[in-house]
C-alpha cells in the first residue's frame, strides 16, 4: 500500500487551512478541509485529522462502525472546543477518509471534499458533495458546466462542527489492487476539471502525477488551498518514468 500527499496554501489565502494525514501501514487516509477564517478553519480541520489518527493508533482492524463513531465524534469534539472558545464559533471542516479492508475501501465523507477511483482507466468520483450546487445539479437545475462557475458554490450543506444534520456518509465499496484513489480538497477539484485530472494520472509515474496535479490547480488561478492524497494497492501498475 503506497500513498503520496500535497498540500500548498494556493496563490491567494494567507494561510493553510487544510488538514490530511496518511498512514500506509494501517492503509488509512483522510483529508479535511477547514472553514472558518483565521485560527479557526484550520484548528477544525485538525481536530478531525487528529481523531483519524487517535483511530489508527487505537489499533483497530478497519470496521465501518468504528469509522462512522469517529467521524461523529470528531464533530462533537469541534462543537465542545468552538463552545468554550469565542473566536472560534461557527468554524467546521469537510473530512473524506478512505480506510482499506480486504477486497473493499470503507470510506466516511461530510462536505464537499472528495473520493475518487481510477479504475480501467476512467476516473470516478465515488463520494456526493454536500453542497448547494451538487444539489441543483443533482435536481436537474443546472448543468455541469454551470456548477463549474455558479457563485455560489462554495456554499456546503455539511460541516464536522456546524449545527444540524452532519451525519457522515458511510460507504463501502469495492477494492482492486489496480485501482488508484485520490482524496482531495475543492482546491484540486475546483480548479482542475476530472477530464484533466484523469488525463494526469493515466500519463505520468506517482509522485510525478501529484506534482503535475498541484500544478494545474496553481496555474488555474490557485484561489484555494489545495491538498490531496495518492494512493493504492502496487505503485507498480502506475506509469513509469
């Protein structure tokens, strides 16, 4: 099990409010992307990294039930530490984390970050955005190329941290040890179309292809911070250099 993970602050933001974390030995991954402004996106988007890791360090064999328990704790411990710090009320962060299992990846995923799997060479995005354009465009209200550019689409529907409905999505799904997964912020993904991320993957080596994908995202404007995670079964199977 391989993983390769970048994060840059973009060409605009002053700071990182990004978070991930990778563990190739417990074949985990998760990414988080905070909201909130100064001190507060970013302290979000740890306190779910950090409740990922706690997972991992716990020991335990990858289970749906224990991953669903951490996500929803995850979103308790930032509501507790918001509550007794002012500055940081109404801050929250998406998560998506891909933990592997046999011949399936349990995945966990609030907001509008996103899972995608390379698999015969097509590239799918696996995870549903929780946001307001998904919606319209999952209503039929807009098209793909206007969600692209909608004004508001930055605008999600679930945040770890947030009041209301944030129960995770929870999915299992299948596993081959060809395939490859990307885990990514709306910094890649909103800067760079799934056309052009799959063109990446399927024409460079691993770390050449993440190198390849941060810079696309910069040269398309880089408003976001951008980070994501590479990652799959046999570095192998990827093109060589």
């Amino acid at each position: 099990m391989y993983g390769i993970l970048r994060t840059d602050k973009g060409l605009v933001r002053q700071l990182n409010e990004d978070s991930a974390w990778m563990d190739e030995s417990s074949e985990l991954f998760a990414v988080a992307d905070g909201m909130g402004g100064h001190l507060a996106g970013e302290v979000a988007s740890a306190f779910a990294i950090e409740e990922i890791k706690k997972m991992a360090e716990a020991g335990t064999e990858s289970d749906l039930i224990v991953l669903e328990n951490t996500v929803r704790n995850a979103n308790q411990v930032i509501l507790d530490y918001a509550n007794t710090h002012p500055e940081c009320l109404g801050m929250g962060t998406t998560l998506s984390v891909l933990w592997h299992h046999e011949t399936y990846a349990f995945l966990a995923h609030v907001g509008d970050s996103r899972i995608y799997r390379l698999r015969n060479g097509n590239l799918e995005q696996i995870t549903r955005d929780h946001s307001l354009v998904a919606e319209l465009l999952r209503g039929g209200l807009i098209t793909a190329e206007e969600a692209r550019v909608h004004p508001k689409r930055n605008i999600i529907t679930k945040a770890l941290g947030t009041e209301g409905n944030n129960d995770p999505d929870i999915l299992a799904v299948s596993w081959e040890k060809t395939d490859i997964w990307l885990l990514c912020t709306d910094g890649l993904h909103g800067m760079v179309s799934d056309e052009e991320m799959q063109r990446i993957l399927l024409s460079s080596a691993p770390a050449a292809a993440a190198d390849e994908l941060l810079a696309a995202a910069l040269s398309a404007g880089g408003t976001d911070n951008v980070t994501f995670i590479l990652c799959g079964g046999e570095e192998s199977v990827w093109k060589q250099d």
